[in-house]
C-alpha cells in the first residue's frame, strides 16, 4: 500500500457540501435470508424558481440514497421501494431503484411555499426531518417504515471523493473545504457492498478553512468490481461515512475480469484470459439457476437481456478445472 497527501490552498470551492449531516437509515429483512440496507438522506431543497418567488414558490427536495443487499437468496429487485419525505406539513414523493445502486434523487410532488426564501432554502430550514420509506419484495411483505431525520454538524466538508483505476492500483481521491477536530479518514474497500475492511490511514488536518487534497493508492484491489468509502474520525472518536463509489478493478494481471460493472447494455468485455476457448462462462441468478453457458471465443460477449439486479457469473477452465467467479450487476 503506497500513500501520499497533497495538500492545495484555495479560496475558491467549486461545489461544496451541506454543513450538515443528515443520517437516516434501515435495515429490512427477509425471510427469503436477504437483508435490505436503505440510507436516504435531504440534500438540498430545488425551488422552481431562484429568482423570481416574490410571492412564493413550489419546490422538491433532492435526495441521496444508498441502497445495499446482503446475505442469501438475493433478488434481482424487489416489487416497491419508494418513500415520502415530511418537510414540516409537506409530504415530498420520490421513487428509488429497486435493486442495489447509490445515488440521488429528485421528489416528484411540486408542493407551495408562500415565502420567498427560494435562494436561501435548506432542507434543515423548510423542516425536512421525516423520511418514510414503502418497501415491498420476496420474503418482505409491504409495508411502511417512519423515522426521523437528524441533522448534526459536520467534522468536515467534503467536496468530493472518487475511486480511478491507475495501472494495476486504484487511486483515491478526495477534497475538503473545511476541517473541525479531524483526527484521520480511513479508506474502506469492498466486494459486495455489505463486508468492508480497512486499506488506508491518512491523517487529517486538525482543524482548517482552506481547500485539502488527499490522495492514497490501494494496490491489493481485487479483480471485477470494488467499492470505496471513507470513514472520517473526530478527535472525540465519533466517525461519520461518506457515500459509496464503485470501480472496475482491474487486479492482477493474471486475474479475470468483466466490464462494465454495473452494466446497462447487455454486451460485456472479458479480460485476463489469453485463450479464451479453454473457458466456459456461466451466468446464474441470485437463486443459482443457470440462465446462460457457453463457450468463450473472444474477449467480447452479449448475454442474454436481464432484469436489473445482481447475478453470479462463473469462468470454468475447461483445461485445468480452475473456477472463477465474479459478481455481476444489471442496471
């Protein structure tokens, strides 16, 4: 594992984040042995006009969420995943993907505000604090789950945070505007979204008003796709996460790979393999029906049209017998 910080002054801050931290999160589970992680947090309030709301305005709220799936007998999606979000006698209507993604979203319901503050609106200012969220799907019976949103200060400004592939390394990166009390991040990686485990310390600034550049390499990323997120400590030991990304890791050179995942067409490219006939490509849902084998003969491949969610696939070394699996996932 090899780090580094650079450390930029700037006055000038491109998109920052909210000042606050809004934490909101489930967990749901299924008798079918799945569990459901949803964190939907208000970001910002988006008026319908910014200039003009002499006498008032209507308005949504956009939201990020992050939406996980753990354990057995994962589904490809499940039948209802939406929610209301209460900012004071409003209720904001939003739809959320129903497999595995992170995100934002935009409410659908438009509602009135008779007050012109349209520039000036938060979601912590218009009272967003309720989230209910309605969730439906295998082994989960329909129902609807209330809780309060709580809005607490941030340790940090994040202004961004992303994972790039940089050889056989994955380079992170990310930027903070303003530092309180910051004791250290800590970059978490994983597979399946679900497991994390620790591949980088970096210490933070203490305290700091001016722009932070932070980079690390993790060079023990394995092959297909990783997910990244970073943990920021407090020098109180409180710690907050940052939102999940995704990587197509491209690992070792003598490991095989599939991209792009996630995936929207149905068309992948294979990589690792220098004879791409001794290999035999298996695809299985979440259940581990086969819904798809056959032959390779080129690093390019169309499988069969699939409904969004995560299916397993398998490379069977038809010379040596050697067995590898990838995850997969269809947006």
């Amino acid at each position: 594992m090899k780090k580094s910080i650079l450390f930029v002054s700037s006055c000038f801050c491109l998109s920052l984040t909210l000042s606050v931290n809004s934490i909101a999160q489930i967990s749901v589970v299924s008798t079918k042995g799945y569990i459901v992680d949803i964190n939907v947090q208000p970001v910002a309030i988006v008026p319908s006009s910014s200039t003009n709301c002499r006498w008032g305005y209507n308005y949504n709220v956009q939201l990020s969420y992050t939406i996980l799936f753990r354990g057995t007998n994962i589904p490809g999606s499940l039948y209802t995943l939406q929610g209301n979000v209460g900012c004071g006698t409003n209720a904001n209507f939003f739809s959320l993907p129903r497999s595995q993604s992170n995100g934002t979203v935009t409410s659908q319901s438009n509602p009135w505000r008779s007050v012109s503050d349209c520039s000036t609106a938060t979601v912590s200012s218009l009272n967003c604090n309720t989230v209910a969220i309605r969730i439906n799907g295998p082994g989960i019976s329909d129902r609807t789950i209330s809780y309060p949103v709580v809005y607490t200060p941030l340790p940090v400004t994040l202004i961004n945070f992303s994972a790039t592939p940089v050889g056989n390394k994955i380079k992170i990166a990310w930027s903070t505007a303003t530092e309180t009390n910051n004791a250290f991040f800590t970059v978490e990686r994983s597979s399946d979204g679900s497991d994390w485990v620790s591949v980088a310390r970096i210490e933070g600034a203490g305290n700091s008003t001016v722009q932070l550049q932070y980079i690390t390499y993790d060079d023990a990323a394995p092959a297909g796709t990783v997910y990244y997120r970073l943990k920021q400590t407090d020098l109180d030991g409180k710690f907050v996460y940052s939102t999940v990304v995704a990587v197509q890791a491209p690992g070792s050179k003598h490991s095989i790979g599939i991209y792009p995942i996630p995936n929207r067409s149905n068309t992948i490219t294979i990589t690792g393999i220098s004879n791409y006939s001794n290999y035999r490509l298996s695809l299985c849902d979440a259940s581990g029906q086969v819904l798809f084998s056959g032959v390779l003969s080129s690093p390019s491949l169309s499988l069969p049209t699939l409904n969004p969610g995560i299916y397993i696939i398998s490379f069977d070394n038809r010379t040596t017998g050697e067995k590898t699996v990838q995850r997969y996932v269809k947006l």
